[in-house]
C-alpha cells in the first residue's frame, strides 16, 4: 500500500475498535474504496494506565484513536528517554474501507527516532 509522501508510516496504532466513533468523526463514514487522511498525532505517555504502565495513548485533532502496542510503547518509551506525561507528536495516516457490512479504521504513525518533536 502506498502512503502520503512516500512514508512507511510502520507503526500500527492498537485498540482503534474502542474509538471508531471517534474515527468516524476525523475522516466521516468508510466508503467501498480505501482512503487515506494524512494527519498529526500525538503520543502521551500515560502515567497511570491500569493495563500497561508503559502505555502510550494516541490521539488525534484532541480525539483518542487508540495506543501503540506494548512492544512499540516499550520501544517509544526507550527512545524518547522521557518521563510519564510528557507529549510528542508524528505524522499519522487513517485508512478507512467498508469492511464486512462495517466500516474499518486503522491508523498508522511516522515516528522517527532522530528526530522526536516534542508537545
């Protein structure tokens, strides 16, 4: 699949099923072709989430869209070197299709670890 800007956009966000209507909000309701909506992230790491401590939540124009994997959240956590609560932000890329009789999300970040930006 072929991304905006020729990113790879490799990080896969998880969870995003729990936010679909969020989802919905940002791009509108998924249609019988594949879109893409390039947008900005940002990634909060999460002081006391109950399921993970090293969760790192993902939201999108003020709207949470789902989390990094627990192994991607070790990783963002090891190269970001920064405490719980601090925030950065990434280029993200939602793609939407109708599935089986449901429309399907999914979002996908551009993180680079040289150059990590900060909130």
């Amino acid at each position: 699949m072929a991304f905006p800007g020729n990113k790879d956009f490799r990080i896969h966000v998880v969870g995003e099923s729990f936010y679909e209507d969020n989802l919905y909000n940002l791009c509108g309701p998924a249609t019988s072709e594949m879109r893409q909506f390039l947008k900005m992230a940002v990634l909060t790491l999460e002081a006391n989430n109950p399921k993970d401590r090293n969760a790192v939540r993902v939201e999108i124009e003020g709207a949470i869209v789902g989390h990094l994997s627990r192994e991607d959240a070790i990783w963002f956590r090891r190269i970001s070197q920064a405490p719980s609560g601090m925030q950065f932000w990434c280029e993200a890329v939602i793609v939407a299709w109708h599935g089986a009789a449901r429309c399907d999300y999914g979002v996908r970040l551009e993180i680079d670890p040289a150059g990590l930006q900060r909130l």
